[in-house]
C-alpha cells in the first residue's frame, strides 16, 4: 500500500471560493445600505428645497 504525502501548506478551491461568497454577501449588503441612504438623503434634500421656497413666499407648513 503506498503512502500518500499530504501537503496541507496551501488552500483548497473550496476554501477559494467561499470566502469569495462570503464576501460578496458582504458587499451587497453594503452596497444595498448605500442605495437607501441616497434615496433618504435626496428625500431629504427635497424637503428642505420645499421647505426653503415656502419660507421666501412666506407660507408657513
């Protein structure tokens, strides 16, 4: 019977890829927190444009 040599020095394709799942699971969660936050901060940004021209007509809210 032959002895194999086990060479456990590097990593596996395996390994290789789960962690590339892993962090792409990872930036897309980021990159979804991102796409709120520029939703929020042009809403925001609307609000105080509206806001901003109904003070110059000297409406108040």
């Amino acid at each position: 019977m032959k002895k194999y040599i086990q060479n456990e020095n590097g990593i596996t394709l395996l390994e290789v890829v789960i962690s590339l799942l892993i962090i792409t699971i990872i930036f897309i969660s980021f990159f979804g927190m991102f796409v709120q936050s520029k939703k929020a901060n042009n809403n925001a940004g609307s609000f105080a444009c509206n806001l901003s021209s109904s003070n110059r007509n000297g409406n108040r809210l």
